[in-house]
C-alpha cells in the first residue's frame, strides 16, 4: 500500500470513526497497519488506534499500540514524532494509573525539545503529568503542572486543550473540598464547548457535564447535579465511552447514596466497579469502594463496610493513592468509634495525621487542614494554597510553606 492510498484509507477511517462505526474503522486502519509500507503513514494510523483504544477504555491495546508507534518514530529519526510517541506512552500509563510511569515518559517528551510540534505538545504533555500527581495526591506539583497547561492552551489558542485543563482542575478541587472552584472550572468547560465546539467532538461537553455533577452534588444540589450527570450518560451512551459510563454510574450511585436511598444505590456502584474492573481503571474502582462502604455505614453493617475498606486500601496502596489512603483511615476511625475498639481507633487516628502532613493538607497560616469540609482555597504563584480567609485576614510577603522548607534542618 502506497503512501496516496495509506492517506486515503486513515481519511476513509476517521470518516467510519466520526459516523459512530468505530469498529468499521478500526478493521480499516488495522489493514492499513499490516499493509502500509509507508512509515509515516503508519504513525498516524497508529495514532488513530491509540485515541479510539483510549476514548472505548481498552487502555491495554492503547498501550501496546503507543509502544508499537515509539519503534515507528524510531525509524522515522523524527524529533517530533519520537515526542508525540512518548506523549501517547505517558497518556496510556496515566490510563492505566501507573503514575510513576506517566511522569518519566512527560520529562522524557519535555527534556526532547527544540522543535515547533514539540512546543505545542508541551501543554498535553504538562496536563498529563498534572493528571499523573494528582492520582498520587501530590498536589501542589499537581497545581503546577495544570497552571503550566493553561498558560499552553492560552499561548496557543487551544480551546480544546484549555477545556480538558478546566476538567482537571474542577477534579483537583473536587478533592481539596474548594466546592466552588470545583464547579466554576467545568462550568467554564462547558462554556467553551457551547462557544467554539462546532465540530468538536461531544466526548468535551460530555466530560465537563459529568464534572459539573459531581460539583454540584458535593454542593448538596442533587437535582442539577443528577441532570448534569444524565446529559454526560447520554452522550457516553451513544459514543461507546465505557470509562465516561463507569464515572457517571459512580456518580449517580453517589447522588442516591447523598438522598440516603441505598438500595438504589448498590446496583449503581456494582455496575460502575464492573466496568471500572473491565477497562483497569484502578483510581476510580477505590471511588466506588469509598461509595459502597458509606452505603454499608448507613446501613449499620459495619463489618461490611470494612472489608470494602480492605479492598479499597489495598488499590489505594498499590497506586500511591495518599488522599484515598486517608479517606479510608478517616472512616475506620468512625467505624473502631462505634464499635469501641480503642487501639485500633487510635491506629488509624495516627495514620490518618501522618496522611495529612505527608500531602501537606493543612493551611501554612492558620494551621487548620485543608480537604476536611468545603472551603475557598487560594494558591499562591508557587502552587502551595491557603484558606482564602487566612490570606485576606493575614495578608502575605511570600509563603510561609516555601519559607519553612528553606529553612535548614540543622537551625530548626
């Protein structure tokens, strides 16, 4: 297969892709693949696979193509391509929640710079390994790496880019419990979906109505929040979008769980583990384990919400998930509480601190924790944040988190 016909069969692809025939388009560029002798044309297609592999939540085959393509970029001596191969590697980790290695792949593409594709790759590289941080719970090079994005997509006028920012930044404030922020950055998503989206893909609109629910059912808006998460379902539904089904059958168990209405709830939590199970998204099956365990502490059925705990924490500790860790100590702490086994609580009360000092989720001003209840938080051009209260009240020369770590150890 010539080089014209390789670039007429992805065209014809993409074509099948965009009608919603997405397996008549992965037969098409597979033959293309065992076919084409033209090795550009084989990066591209091979790009093709990985996108529709990632948006169907077969983030295995996504892998094994992303590596497929970095061999390709090889033969190509490419400084661009081997970029873009390293990128979709790093993504197909992230997929994967295997974070360390999504963020040794990101500095391997930011450290093979010097050309204009790379440049412009530097804000999906730099998302990605916000995305990888976050999963690990290190927030502030979390924040960094965001913000870095953002500044990308505003440089490059890349609304799509500065969209899927915006949902991960909503995500990241979902975490740290700033509820407002939460709400205002997938809100803005939508907003650029409504105002440049004409012939974007719906997946942008689907994923920033999944976070706007999630916002407003931390918010207590129950309603809004279950016809944000029924117009993202919709959409998931239509497109084949497995891992955006899972997240919007996670959050509408959430919502029965949040109207105390558990027994609709369950059948919600165990079709989203299932499909979280089948596309390995481990991050989001200790979200569903956190769900699931709730349910069973309404329900008074404590010994079985502590072997939800069992498993949750054994995922949380396989992927360096300190936030999810920390959840989990707080609500044994409950359960040991009820069940007055004072050793056992007082383990996990201590476990629970060590989780809080290790993320550093506490306010550097008022020293109170930060993730406990819905508060206005502010970030400091050094990504460390505060009560937004306690800066306005207290006002600040630089941050008193940066100024105590440079503070040697020997004159403490």
């Amino acid at each position: 297969m010539g080089q014209d016909q390789t670039k007429q069969q992805i065209e014809k692809g993409l074509h099948l892709y965009q009608s919603n025939q997405t397996e008549k388009a992965l037969r098409v560029w597979m033959r293309v693949l065992e076919k084409s002798a033209d090795p550009a044309g084989r990066f591209r297609v091979l790009g093709c696979l990985i996108t529709a592999h990632a948006e169907m939540g077969r983030y295995k085959d996504m892998l094994k193509f992303a590596v497929v393509q970095i061999d390709t970029a090889r033969e190509l001596e490419d400084p661009d391509y081997l970029t873009e191969s390293y990128l979709n590697l790093a993504r197909s980790n992230e997929k994967l929640c295997e974070f360390q290695k999504t963020i040794s792949y990101c500095k391997t593409c930011l450290n093979m710079q010097g050309t204009t594709v790379s440049l412009q790759l530097n804000g999906q590289v730099s998302l990605s390994m916000g995305n990888a941080f976050l999963g690990l719970s290190i927030f502030q090079k979390a924040l960094e790496c965001f913000e870095k994005a953002l500044r990308y997509a505003h440089n490059n006028d890349d609304k799509m880019l500065e969209c899927r920012v915006c949902c991960s930044l909503g995500n990241f404030y979902s975490q740290i419990k700033d509820y407002e922020k939460a709400l205002f950055f997938p809100c803005k998503a939508a907003e650029l979906v409504n105002d440049y989206g004409k012939g974007w893909s719906l997946k942008y609109r689907a994923m920033s109505q999944y976070h706007m629910a999630v916002a407003y059912r931390k918010l207590g808006r129950l309603a809004d929040a279950m016809d944000c998460c029924e117009e993202s379902m919709k959409i998931a539904l239509q497109h084949g979008d497995r891992p955006l089904q899972a997240l919007c059958l996670l959050c509408f168990a959430d919502i029965h769980r949040s109207r105390k209405d558990v027994q609709t709830a369950f059948p919600r939590y165990d079709s989203s583990m299932s499909i979280m199970t089948e596309i390995g998204n481990r991050l989001g099956l200790i979200q569903v384990l956190l769900g699931v365990t709730k349910c069973w502490m309404i329900q008074k059925e404590l010994d079985k919400a502590l072997e939800s705990i069992e498993k949750a924490q054994e995922l949380a500790e396989g992927l360096g998930n300190k936030l999810g860790l920390l959840k989990l100590h707080c609500l044994c702490e409950r359960i040991y509480r009820t069940k007055g086994q004072q050793q056992e609580l007082r383990d996990h009360v201590v476990k629970f601190h060590e989780c809080v000092e290790e993320m550093e989720l506490y306010c550097g001003m008022c020293g109170e924790s930060i993730g406990e209840k819905n508060n206005q938080l502010q970030a400091l051009p050094c990504s460390h944040f505060f009560h937004l209260k306690c800066l306005q009240t207290n006002g600040t020369r630089g941050c008193p988190n940066c100024r105590r770590l440079s503070v040697k150890p020997g004159y403490v």
